[in-house]
C-alpha cells in the first residue's frame, strides 16, 4: 500500500546555544548550520528509508528546490509536489547542552495547500492508499474530511497541537500517533493509559501510538495494548526524532509487519536519529536500523 503524505517542508536554521533562550534574554550562538526539515519532509523521508512507496504532496517555495531534489534524493516520489511563488517554510530552532530543543515555526509555502489541490491529488488515488497528515501545512481538516467521504485510511500526527484541532473530525483517523503533552491536550488526561482510554472510548476504530520519550510507546487499538521501551543512546539532538518514528513505524506497517516488529524497529530508528545533529539528515537507512538491533551499534 503507498502513503500519501500532504506534508510541510522547511529550510532549519539551527542554532547550537549553551541552552535555551528565556524571556527577554539575548545570547550567542555557537554555531548555525542550514538543515532541511519540516514534520512532513522528515516523515516522507523516514517513510521511504523504511521501505515504503511514498508520494510527498503539498507546496514548496521559490526557494525550496534543495528540499524537492533530497526527497527524491530519498526514494520519495514527487509528482504531487507544487512550487508557488511565496517563500518556502522555515524553522528557527536552538538546541542546548544537552540536545534539547526549541522551534518557532513560519509557515511560508506551507499555508499554499488549497482544497483545490487536495481534491486534484486525491482523485489520482483509489481505496488502497494511506494517507498521511501533521498540523504544519493548510487544508487538514479538510484532507480528514475528504478521507472519510472517500473511505481512505488516514494517519494523523496533530502537531503541533493548536486549539482549531478541538473541532477536528477525529472520528475519521485510523492512526493517531501523538506525544504526551499532545494527548494531554487532546483528553485532559495526564497518565498514558488514561489517554488511551479517553481515545478509544470515543473512536474504538482507532489505532492509538502515544510515544512517550525515554519512556518507550505505548499502542492501543480496541483488543490490545503493547508497550516497547526506548532504547539507549548518548542524544545529540532530538530535533526529528518523533518523525523518524512516525515514518518507520507507518511505513513498516503498510508493509505488513505485525505492531509489535513495527514499534521495534521504529523505536531503533528514533534512537539511532538522536545521535546525529538535524531532523532530516539524521534518519538512518533500514540496513542501519537493522544493523542497531543486532549488535546495539
């Protein structure tokens, strides 16, 4: 089955600081270095290197030719990929010490997706598709809405969570893959399995995946629940983590692993980004991930 990602594409400015910025506080950089990313860049890209036949659709700027040449770079197919005349989505990022992260977000290109566009691409595709959506572009309530109407398996990673979320149609998501603060935000609820509770008692249909950092992930569908542990590694950089898992494990489910090997190999690929500096650049290939559950390396 291919995924269909209407996912956002930024250009990262990533500045290496001894840590985070506070109100009203000025401070050096040590370093800045240019990076491509965007939750959707990073997940088509993990998506790809995961195995599976993946299609990138939304806008890139004038100025994001580099992010349209490394996702077909990455085995990630273009074809639903437009260029407006705006400037591309970019991300200010510092990263302290300790690998930690903070990200201001401007949508640029992003924000071009009309319901136009959506419809053109979703008629290209019949009932065998996912299709997959974060909270960074235009138009995602209205992909959901077009999903049930056209009975398409949707995945959703609502982040970052913003209040319009609280009048989305979640009833059309079959996966839900959120943080902790994400599902705090969406239940009201603080423990893992109370989130899960609160989701599934509302949408029995879903497949819930609650990453929950050094903690592992916990997945819950309306039979059973699964928790896999993190593994451990010395953290460089956090930035892209969750998109790495988010692309490892949609991408090995739509291949047909079992929950449980998707979760596995997932988990590995987040560790394995965690240690190298940028969101896209550090999402390992599967030889990789497969060569990190083997010997631990």
């Amino acid at each position: 089955m291919p995924i269909l990602n209407f996912g956002s594409m930024n250009i990262d400015h990533i500045y290496r600081v001894d840590h985070i910025t506070a109100p009203g506080e000025t401070i050096a950089s040590q370093a800045l270095q240019y990076s491509p990313g965007g939750k959707g860049l990073n997940q088509s890209i993990s998506l790809a290197k995961s195995g599976a036949e993946v299609y990138h659709a939304g806008c890139a700027g004038k100025d994001g030719s580099m992010l349209v040449d490394l996702l077909e770079q990455s085995g990630v197919r273009t074809d639903y990929l437009k260029t407006v005349d705006t400037v591309n989505g970019h991300a200010i990022i510092q990263v302290n010490r300790e690998g930690q992260n903070s990200i201001i977000i401007h949508s640029g290109s992003n924000g071009a997706l009309t319901q136009a566009m959506v419809d053109e691409t979703l008629d290209l595709f019949r009932d065998d598709v996912l299709v997959l959506i974060q909270n960074e572009t235009s138009q995602v309530e209205y992909i959901a809405r077009q999903c049930a109407a056209r009975h398409l398996t949707l995945a959703f990673n609502p982040s970052p969570y913003s209040p319009e979320l609280e009048s989305f149609p979640f009833d059309a998501v079959s996966y839900l893959l959120i943080n902790e603060t994400e599902g705090f935000q969406i239940s009201g609820e603080e423990e893992p399995d109370r989130i899960v509770d609160y989701l599934l008692a509302r949408y029995p249909h879903m497949h819930v995946v609650l990453t929950l950092g050094s903690k592992g992930v916990l997945y819950a569908e309306e039979s059973r629940r699964i928790h896999q542990d993190a593994f451990r590694v010395n953290a460089v950089d956090t930035t892209g983590a969750g998109d790495t898992f988010t692309g490892f494990f949609l991408g090995l489910t739509v291949q047909g692993f079992p929950a449980e090997d998707a979760l596995r190999f997932a988990c590995a690929a987040a560790a394995l980004s965690v240690t190298q500096i940028g969101a896209a650049a550090s999402v390992p290939t599967m030889a990789q991930v497969e060569e990190f559950l083997l010997t631990g390396k």
